[in-house]
C-alpha cells in the first residue's frame, strides 16, 4: 500500500518544490513523517502487553478448486 503512493508523493513533492523553496519542502517532509510515530504513540497499541489471538479459522469457508 505504501509503494503505490510513492510516485504521487514523489509527484506532488516534485510540484511543490517548483511552487515553493527546496528547503521548505523538505522541511514540511519531515514535519510529515513524525504523524505516524505521533499516530503510534496516541494508539492503544502502545498498551498491549500480549500479542491478540488470530481469528478462528474454522469460520471461513475454504477456498473452491480451479476459482481464482
């Protein structure tokens, strides 16, 4: 999911370094990538003291042969 939006991010970056100074838009980059420790921190993740049990399997159906 983070590869996909890597040349919109490298797109719109290239924009705003036309629009606005290199170092501005470099700052704002690294303005940016402290909302997900931000978002981390905030989180109940930061909480948990076990690893949650997965979900019961036996509630998905399996997969048909020759369906793609």
């Amino acid at each position: 999911m983070t590869a996909g939006g890597r040349p919109l991010a490298a797109a719109t970056a290239g924009a705003l370094a036309v629009l606005l100074d290199v170092r501005t838009v470099l700052a704002v980059g690294a303005l940016l990538q402290t909302v997900p420790v931000v978002l981390l921190f905030t989180s109940s993740v930061r909480t948990l003291r076990y690893m949650p049990a997965p979900p019961d399997t036996a509630a998905v159906p399996p997969a048909r042969k020759g369906s793609p």
